[in-house]
C-alpha cells in the first residue's frame, strides 16, 4: 500500500474509491508528468488491457477502477484521487 495523505484518505470516502482500487491504479497505471513535480496515473488503453489480463479486479469493479486517477508526489504518496470525466492531454 502506498503512502496516502489525509486529503487523499478522505477524498477516497468521499468518491468511493476502495483501497483495492487503488493498488490497482498504482501497479497497473501509466504515469504522466502533472507539473510541479507531480504525476498523475491513469489506466490507458495498454494498462486496461494488463489489468484485465491479470484479472485483478472482478468486471465492475474494473470498469470502475478505470475511470479513476491519482496525483503522486515525487517522493511517492498519493496526493489525492478522483473519477476521469475527459481525457488527459499528452
């Protein structure tokens, strides 16, 4: 499990977005600088396919864990997660 701030637990309740979720995200996620030192990690398409190859998560839950990002410090915790409404720019 990855370090987690206070804002990223509490922003995890609020979104409903499961620990298991997460691991998920950070193992299987590609990672984008998102400036000031930060990255966020997304499932593109490339990922989405390992995930659903490895069949860590069950079917809804994966389409869920999808649609989810993570913005991580450099040193390695997470900073705060969300739900995906539009793509990442490149």
């Amino acid at each position: 499990m990855a370090i987690l701030t206070h804002h990223a637990r509490v922003r995890m309740q609020q979104r409903g977005i499961p620990a298991a979720a997460l691991n998920a995200l950070l193992h299987y996620g590609a990672v984008r600088p998102a400036g000031g030192g930060r990255d966020i990690v997304f499932f593109d398409k490339r990922s989405r396919t390992r995930l659903a190859r490895d069949g860590v998560l069950d079917g809804a839950a994966a389409d869920r864990a999808c649609k989810s990002y993570a913005i991580v410090e450099s040193n390695g915790a997470v900073i705060t997660v969300g739900h995906r409404y539009r793509r990442i720019p490149r």
